[in-house]
C-alpha cells in the first residue's frame, strides 16, 4: 500500500510544472519579414497584459536611424497590445527591437525585421 501512495505522489510530482508567465509576442502589424508600403504605426500583440511603462520600441533602418516617434502606447480595449507610430525616411529593411514588461513584472526582449517599400 505504502508503495502505491509512494508512487502516486511521485506521478502527480513529476506531472506538475510550475506556471511561468512571460509577455511573449504573439503577432505584428507589420508582420515580421512582410514588405508593406509605408506604415504610419507599429501594432504589437502579446500574450499577456503590459505595462507600458516599462515597455520599449525602437525601429530602425539600415543606417541606424530611429523610424519610431515617441514612446509605446496602449491600444485601447487591448491591455496587452502596443503601438508606436512610424515616420520612416527611406524604404528598405526596418529592424524592429521590443523590451515587455508584463503587468505580473516578468520581462521579455526580442526583435524582427520588415520592409518598407
């Protein structure tokens, strides 16, 4: 009997991970590697609510000019979605760089590209 219980409480252990919540991207506006013809705004979607506060965007050419103006900003009825208007100077390749503070404080960082015709 003792082995049964043993093994049971070891089965439901090994079953069990603990949660991690992470501000994951999920979705772009550009999409990553599209070509669109000059966007006015960044849109990106992520998988959990942000706070913006903490939150970065920065897109750049390939000169390393910044195409963004200003700061995040919240996407109204979407608490985990951020936009950053764009004001791009020359088409071509745009890297795009993203920092995400979840509203649980867990951190994420990532970057794509796009191109701008």
């Amino acid at each position: 009997m003792k082995l049964r219980i043993i093994a049971l409480g070891l089965a439901f252990l090994a079953g069990a991970h603990p949660a991690f919540a992470h501000a994951h991207l999920l979705r772009s506006q550009p999409a990553a590697g599209s070509t669109v013809h000059a966007p006015k705004a960044l849109r990106l979607a992520f998988t959990e609510a942000l706070d913006l506060a903490f939150c970065r965007v920065t897109v750049t050419d390939a000169a390393g000019d910044n195409d963004a103006t200003g700061s995040p900003q919240a996407v109204v009825g979407h608490p985990n979605e951020m936009a950053v208007a764009l004001h791009i100077r020359k088409p071509g390749k745009l890297t795009v760089t993203w920092q995400a503070l979840s509203t649980d404080t867990h951190k994420t960082h990532g970057s794509f590209s796009f191109t701008a015709d």
